[in-house]
C-alpha cells in the first residue's frame, strides 16, 4: 500500500479488537506512509520524477536486506518466488511510486493521498471480476459506489478547468488501480506462509532493477546538480522511514492484528499527509476536496462493515 496496500499477503488473521500498542502502531505507520507524500512534495522540486522512485526502492531494498541478515529470514530465490517479486515489483512498487510521484508534480500531496485511499475499492472491485471466491456483495457494492462517488466529487471541479490537475489525478488514480492489481496478483501468485519481509525485500529489489537503469537513461542524473540537502533528507527519509522501515512496522500490525485491522491504516493515510501539506507544504484543501474524501472514507467504512454492525449491534442491544 502505498504503501496502502502495503507490500504483499501474510497468512491471515481472524480480525478482532486491537490492543493500545497496535493502534499506536497504525498511527505510527500512517505517518509514515503520510510522509512519503511530504517527502515526495520536497523531492519533486529539485529531483527528477523516475530519479526520485529509483533512489527510494535502491535505498529501501538495501535496507530491507540489513533487516533479513540481522534477523536471519530466508531470502527464496526460486523461480516461483522471483516471479512473485517480478509482479510485485511493478505493480505494487515501480509503476505506483512513478505514478504517484508524477502526479504530485500537478496537485497538491493532499489530494494524492486521498485519491491513494481508493486502493481498497479497486481491490474489492478488481477482486469480483477476477477472484471467483471473492464475489461482491450487497454492502461491498454500496462501498465501492460511495468510493467512486467520491472520485467523482474530486474530478467534478477539474475537468474543463484547463490545467493540469485533471492528469495529476488521473495519475494517482491508475496508481490506486495498481496497487488493487497487486492485491488481487499477491492473492494468487504468492506462496500461503511466505515471509512478508522477504516478500517486501524481493518486491523492492526487482523494482530497483527496474528503475535504476531507466533514471540513468532517462532522466540522466548525473548530468544535473547535485540536489540540495532539503531534497536529499526527503529523499533519505522516502526510502529509510516511509518504504523499509514503514515495511517492518506494516508486518508487525498484519502478523498481530491480522489483515482487516492493518487496513485501518487506509483511513488515516491522508490525514497524516493532509497535516503535512499544511504545515510544511503550505496547501490549502477546499471543501470539494474534503467533501470528496468523507465520501471515499464512508465507502471504506461500509466495505469494512465492522461500524455498522456495531451501530445494529448497539440498537439491537438498546
């Protein structure tokens, strides 16, 4: 997910309440993967787009590889496994983190993270036309209307407005529809039980195959200054903070709280990235872009189903 849809599937976990250590780890990875759209903000003024996502899968790989030595996890290499990664890498890493990166080059970090809390629509959605055991249903189809409605308001303000917000939301938008196809692709290529970390490790170091020699050739980065050290810090903190580390706490929550708490995280994304784009960025979301992301959260919140059964739950009781 984002970094919402975070990297691949564990085995999963029967939802249940979470303890006040899990909830402050979702908080604390919303902030994390909140930030990764400060970082990009930052980063986009100095940095090239393709430039900016090769350093952060290079870097974060790295990094995820220290934590498997350290921790002594298996790294499979084997060819169902490489495949596993291969898909991974692109729809769930490259083509997302370019998306998304691009998109914010046209609006403001914000309003990428609110169209980024999409993914779980799209996943459902995707799931249905390609999963024969994972049909929607009436509640899921009504979420899935909310989350579209709410695009809708989104888009309603920008089309025939002559400016190049329209394509920065289109972006973000194919960027959420990815990471619904990696969902959909883990469910189905991925091996019951595989590590996740190692899972995410093989996810970032394919992508870094990838988009290591595309930056070189087309945004050729060595034939530009070097970066200031504002940019180069987001650029640290994108791959460190909001990719491996955000990784580790990620799979923390998924093998303790199980998969349907971990989505959790979906909701609070933007508020992390809103408060950031205000204090740091200095952008101002109107009320169109507010109404818009009310809408895409009751959505999430009627697929979720868990708040409306407590609300029936609590008049049954009454």
């Amino acid at each position: 997910m984002s970094q919402t849809s975070g990297a691949s599937p564990a085995p999963a976990t029967m939802s249940r309440a979470m303890t006040s250590r899990e909830w402050g780890l979702l908080v604390l990875l919303s902030v994390m993967w909140g930030g990764s759209f400060l970082f990009n903000g930052i980063a986009i003024k100095e940095v090239p787009v393709f430039s900016i996502v090769a350093f952060r899968v290079l870097l974060g790989a790295l990094a995820l590889h220290l934590v498997l030595r350290v921790s002594r996890i298996p790294f499979p290499c084997d060819w169902h496994s490489l495949r596993g990664y291969a898909g991974m890498a692109v729809l769930n890493g490259a083509l997302p983190f370019c998306l998304i990166v691009f998109g914010q080059t046209r609006i403001q970090s914000g309003l990428a993270s609110i169209i980024n809390a999409t993914t779980p629509i799209f996943t459902m959605l995707l799931a249905h036309f390609l999963l024969s055991a994972e049909r929607l249903d009436a509640r899921r189809i009504v979420g899935v209307l909310l989350g579209f409605a709410g695009v809708i308001v989104l888009f309603s303000d920008k089309i025939g407005a002559g400016s190049g917000e329209v394509i920065g939301l289109a972006a973000c938008t194919l960027a959420a529809l990815s990471y619904g196809l990696a969902n959909v692709f883990g469910r189905v290529f991925i091996k019951p039980g595989a590590n996740p970390i190692a899972l995410a490790t093989g996810q970032l170091t394919l992508a870094a195959c990838l988009m290591v020699p595309v930056a070189l050739v087309i945004d050729r980065p060595f034939s530009h200054a070097l970066p200031g050290t504002t940019a180069i810090m987001a650029l640290l903190m994108l791959a460190l903070v909001s990719t491996a580390a955000a990784y580790v706490v990620f799979f923390r929550i998924l093998t303790r709280a199980g998969a349907t708490n971990a989505s959790l995280v979906t909701l609070l994304i933007p508020c992390s990235a809103i408060l950031f784009g205000v204090l740091l960025l200095d952008e101002r979301l109107g009320l169109r872009e507010i109404a818009g992301f009310a809408v895409i959260a009751l959505g999430l919140l009627v697929i979720d189903g868990r708040i409306l059964g407590s609300i029936s739950g609590a008049k049954a009781a009454g």
